[in-house]
C-alpha cells in the first residue's frame, strides 16, 4: 500500500457532513461570546484596543517630547507622571500598545498562513512533508526568548527581528495542527470519493480539506497572540525587542523598573496594560477550545 496519503490506496472511511465543520467554524465567535469566559477576554482585548487606537488620538501629549519635568508625579497635565527625559508616560503607555497590536497582526496572520502551508505539504509529497515536521521539532527546541536573543544577536535588535522571532515561534503549532486536520480530513466520505473520481491532489485539498484545516487554526490565533504579546514583552525587557526611543510596552517595563521605588508607575501601568492584553487573548482562546471540544 502507498504511503503518500493522497495517493489511491485504501483508507479507513467515516461519515461526515461536508458543510457540517464549515457551519460550526461560522457559528463559533458568537457561541465563545455567549460564554462567561469569551466574553470577558473580548471585554479586556477591546478595551486594551481602544485604548491603544483612541487614547493617542486624544491625548494632547507627544510620546516623544522631552521636557524639564523629569520623574514627575501624577499630575492634571501628565496623568500618570512623566519619565526619565520628561516624557508623558500616559502618552507612551498607550503608544505601546499599538506597538503590541502591530506585532500580533503582522506575526500571527503570516506564522498562520506559512505554517498552514507547510503542514499541508505532506498532502502533496511524502519526503517534503517528513522535511517540514523535523524543522518543527527544531523550532519547537526553542523557548520564544532564546530563540529572540539567538535572531537579534544575528540580524539587530528591533521590530523586525521580533517579528521573525514570533512567526518562527507560532509556525509548529499552526502546521502541527493543519497536518493533524489533513490526516483527520483525508479519512472523510467525500474527500475519498472526489479521489476515486480522480480529482487533482491540489483541488482536493483545496476544496475539501483547507475550509476544515481553517477552522481549526481559528482557536490557535488568540493563543499565538498572547504569545506574541509575551515574546514582544520579554525581548524588549531584556533590550533585545523594541529599541528606545520607539515607545513599547515592554521597553517600558525595562527601564521603569529602574525607577520603581522612586516611581512606581513608571513600570506597573505598562505591567498591567500588557497583562490585561494577555489574559483576555488566553481567555478567548479556552473559550475557542471549549467550543471546539463541544
């Protein structure tokens, strides 16, 4: 029997609705947000957006105008106080986020799109999908920040190499999972059928087996994007992700803890405004689990 699991070899059948997987894909955001859970990560995940899109546009200050005032307290004109160079933290706490939101929309959609890719190659040859697992199990021998350190010391730290750091991160669990819906999806009545009728490899696939490997990454999105978050967190923390005078979250959180006895919200609001994104992403994504498991 062949071992190319395209090929026209005898496979084990189960019944399935074709349409079934793609209506309950469909159905699935309003089920998560009928849920306590979802709706609470969508709660703080849009409140963390808004801010981040709606405050810079409201506040008068300049995330990146220096004045005399340096280390001040909370004032009526510097809400949360001003940092080292006399800069309005408020200001650059909610720049940051936009930082924070640029990373996850760039990263996450590519990771997802090329890893989706990668996973389905097996679909197409043998040898080339074999290749693709064993550089997931090497990726997957990196923790996200070793992995940041070893990118930035070889290109530059910036927002660049956090990006490559993220879709490198996020690429073996989104081809572990299309794989895993590729090896489910060929078993099906209708994909054996279209490939006894003799219906070409890559419109198979495409037709059949894509719409269902689709819904299945839908609940990895919020999971890599808390990643994202994290990772983007952690490098510049270390001084390997966003470089100053680029305001981001995690540069924040760096050099404020400097000044955390001295000024205390320096470092805790660019804290919590990360850890509000976090969690709310990691709650919508048990909730996309949960759902996917009914």
């Amino acid at each position: 029997m062949s071992t190319d699991p395209l090929s026209t070899g005898p496979l084990s059948t189960t019944a399935a609705v074709p349409g079934s997987r793609r209506r309950a894909g469909r159905a699935a955001l309003p089920a998560v947000l009928r849920g306590r859970r979802g709706r609470t990560g969508a709660v703080l995940v849009a409140l963390v957006v808004l801010l981040g899109l709606l405050g810079p546009l409201l506040l008068p200050a300049d995330p990146y105008q220096q004045g005399r005032e340096a280390l001040a307290g909370p004032s009526w004109s510097h809400p949360l106080g001003t940092d080292e160079v006399g800069r309005d933290l408020l200001a650059r706490a909610l720049y940051g986020i936009r930082i924070e939101l640029l990373v996850c929309l760039l990263a996450v959609p590519a990771a997802a799109v090329l890893g989706t890719l990668l996973g389905l190659l097996g679909g197409l040859n043998r040898l080339l999908g074999e290749a693709v697992q064993r550089l997931f199990d090497l990726l997957l021998g990196f923790h996200g920040l070793l992995l940041g350190l070893a990118i930035a010391l070889i290109v530059r730290p910036g927002l660049g190499s956090v990006v490559v750091t993220v879709v490198l991160s996020a690429l073996p669990a989104f081809g572990r999972q299309a794989r895993a819906a590729l090896l489910a999806q060929l078993a099906r009545d209708h994909v054996v059928a279209a490939r006894v009728l003799g219906v070409p490899r890559a419109r198979t696939l495409r037709r059949y087996v894509l719409p269902n490997v689709t819904d299945a990454a839908t609940a990895l999105l919020a999971v890599a994007m808390a990643h994202a978050a994290k990772i983007e967190g952690g490098l510049s923390v270390l001084g390997f992700g966003i470089q100053p005078p680029t305001p981001s979250l995690g540069t924040m959180i760096n050099t404020g803890s400097k000044y955390l006895f001295l000024h205390p919200g320096y470092a805790l609001a660019p804290v919590l405004l990360l850890g509000l994104l976090v969690f709310g992403l990691t709650l919508l994504a048990d909730s996309f689990n949960r759902e996917k498991l009914r």
